[in-house]
C-alpha cells in the first residue's frame, strides 16, 4: 500500500448519517477512495450493527471486545462522531457540518428525517450544492413508499429468490436466499455510483441533487438478463440450482473428496472434458454431440456425467480440467477461500491497527486504481472515537463546549 499516493476522493466529504448496511456499505467504499467519511451515530448505541455478534473482534488476549464483526465489515475509514439527533443542540450541530460537507447519506424512513430538520429540503437551503442520497426500502414514492424494507423481504418480494434454489421436485428444492445480504450490498453499490456521478455534475454546473435509492428497485435492477429474458418471452423462469438453463455442462459436481464446478461453454470443451475423464464415447454419442442436444437429453446426460466426476479427487480433476483448458474450479468453503494463493496474492485479506483489539482483520476493497489507489488503512472506528476531533477541528468547539454538550447527553 502506498500511503503516499493522491486519493481520488480526497477533496470530498461525506456526513454518513446511514446504518446497518446499504448505505454503511456506499460509504465505505467512498472512504476507500479517499473520501473523509463522517459516521454520525447515537450516544451510548451507536450503529445497530455494533450488537450485530457473535463473534466480534477479540483482543490481543482472544478475549471478545464490543466490536461485532459484522460492524466491521462496512466501517473501515470512518470517523465516528456521537450526536442526538433528536435534539434542537444536536440538529443544530449537524446543520454546522453540513457546510463542510459535500455529500449526505441516509437510510430512515422516507419524512423521518424532516422532522429534524435534516431531510433533503432543509439541507440544500443550507449547502444548495449538496448531494443528498436517501437509501429506503421501497423508494420516496409508490404505494409502499412508508414500509420498512429489509433484505431478505426484498429477495422475496423483487423475484431473486424464485431463480435461487434447487429446482422443484429435486431433494432441497425451493427458494432461497443468497447468503450474504446482496440486495444491500447492490444497493450500496448503486448508491456509490449514483453520489459519484451527482458529484460529476455538480462539478461541472454547480448544482447539488436528491439521489432516491430503493433496495426493491435494486433488487429488481439485478435481474439482468432472467428480468429481460422475462419481459420479452412472457415465460417466468425456473429455478435451476447449481445447473444453467441453457448449457449442459455448466454446474457442480461431486468428487470423491468434495465438489467442483465445470463450464463447458461449447462444445470443444466437452468433448475434452468427458476425455479427461475417460469417457470418450460421451462425446460421440448423437444425443450429446451439441450443446442444444445435450440440454435436450440433460437427464440422462447428467447421471452418467455425476458417475464420471465421482470417480477422481477434486485435486485431481482440477489438475486434469486445467490441462485440457476445460474451465473448472473448487467450490471453497472460506478456510480455503482465504487460504488460496490467488486471494493472498491480490491481498484480500487486511489487518488494521484498532484501539480495543491491537489488530483487526478485514478485507480489503477490490477496487485496484493504478493513480490513485483504494486504501484501507483506518479501522472502522469505536463509538464516538473521533467526536472531539471532528468537532473542535471542523467547528472549531472548544474543549469547554464539548463538555458542556457531553454533559447534556447530546454527544
């Protein structure tokens, strides 16, 4: 990591006034660029997510601190300042570091923050120029405007859980979820580049805007082609499991030892894969000599393709799949996952000076700039760890001002 390189963002700030994870996630990735990142949270609670464990980070004796993993995993590079926002002292300080923001972000319920003074109306007759970006569940308008969204609700409800799971009729059959919170996480993403591109303009015009990102819009955005395939057939899709619709081989299998996955595009690869395996006459046979044939005649393709994997170690497979210039991989659980010199060679996995655990370990951002790298060199903060900082160096308080406002409950 080069601590000397120019940071992309660096000449933005952003007032992160979100939780959880959406919009934890947007600004994360703006701190990674560079960005001064302003975490603002409740005294005494903090972001939800802090409560978010077991497990959470232990310290140099193993023993767990108050820092939950999951908070970790979207707060790096952040400056955490406490503040009620529920009181006139507390608004009033967020109306004071709104001038020296250029970005706002937020994930209440859609009129929640006007209450306070803090929606998108009161801050741009503050900063006209600013860049609001609210995150809800559902939007700032429609039907279900003032609903709570959630990920998991919204899988189910924008249609990623009904192309998610083993298909019907099969053992485990039926929807799922994926295993990380995606809709989120897509949303965070969507959020990023939606603040970078409202900074672009505001750039070149001088004008601030509201950004409106819905995690069901988001969620149904992520449908891409099964959305597309959908609307122009009329035909809702199936579930298909770990197997394509549309090209056999392209799915997982059981070796001796474990499971791999093989996607043979075309039918070059194939012939070679069932070569590897010692079953020539699986590329000769007329029902499987093309790929349309061989997704006509999957059922009885397949059972003899499953014999064929589970006679070799996964090892072994890979080794002779690689030769054969056969695409394939191991499905990795996260012991392997980190342990793979392809992951440890790109420096995925980070540790971070923290004040409660002497270290902490993360992951690094993906986002490799060449100019101006992505940086993770500030562990995501303890409540409140940068309150008298962010205060006394960007309002100028004074320490006597602090204490009176600590004193009163409003930091």
């Amino acid at each position: 990591m080069n601590n000397a390189a120019p940071k992309a963002l660096g000449h933005i700030r952003v007032l992160d006034l979100s939780r959880v994870l959406a919009g934890p996630w947007c600004a994360q990735n703006l701190a990674d660029l560079g960005a001064d990142v302003i975490k603002i949270e409740r005294p005494g609670i903090g972001d939800d997510t802090r409560a978010w464990g077991p497990p959470y980070a232990p310290d140099a004796d193993g023993r767990p601190t108050s820092e939950a993993a999951y908070y970790l995993s979207a707060n790096r590079g952040k400056r955490s300042v406490t503040v009620d926002i529920a009181s006139a002292a507390g608004q009033a300080l967020l109306h004071e570091l709104v001038r020296h923001c250029d970005v706002v972000l937020e994930n209440f319920k859609v009129g929640h923050l006007a209450r306070y003074g803090l929606d998108y109306a009161s801050l741009k007759a503050i900063k006209p120029d600013l860049v609001y970006c609210s995150i809800t569940g559902f939007g700032q308008d429609g039907p279900y405007a003032h609903r709570a969204g959630y990920d998991f609700l919204v899988q189910g409800m924008g249609g990623l859980m009904s192309i998610t799971g083993e298909r019907d009729g099969l053992p485990g059959g039926g929807p799922q979820k994926a295993g990380v919170a995606l809709t989120d996480i897509m949303t965070g993403m969507y959020a990023t580049v939606a603040v970078l591109a409202a900074l672009t303009h505001r750039d070149r015009s001088g004008e601030g805007q509201h950004i409106d990102m819905s995690l069901l819009d988001t969620q149904v955005a992520m449908l891409a082609n099964v959305g597309s395939n959908y609307l122009n057939s009329g035909q809702r899709p199936q579930r298909w499991g770990n197997a394509h619709a549309n090209i056999v081989p392209y799915q997982t299998f059981a070796c001796s030892d474990g499971h791999i996955i093989v996607t043979a595009g075309n039918d070059s690869q194939y012939r070679k894969f069932v070569e590897a395996g010692g079953r020539p006459e699986l590329a000769q046979d007329a029902r499987f000599a093309t790929n349309p044939l061989r997704v006509q005649h999957r059922a009885v393709l397949v059972p003899l393709l499953d014999a064929m994997v589970a006679t070799k170690t996964r090892a072994e497979w890979i080794a002779l799949l690689e030769a054969a210039g056969v695409p394939c991989g191991p499905i990795n659980n996260l012991d392997e996952v980190f342990a793979d010199p392809q992951v440890q060679a790109r420096g995925m996995a980070i540790a971070l000076e923290h004040p409660l655990a002497g270290s902490v370990k993360l992951v690094r951002s993906p986002m490799k700039l060449s100019g101006t790298p992505a940086t993770s060199d500030a562990a995501p903060p303890v409540l409140g760890q940068h309150t008298d900082e962010v205060l006394a160096g960007l309002l100028g308080k004074s320490g006597e001002e602090i204490a009176a406002l600590r004193a009163q409950g409003i930091l």
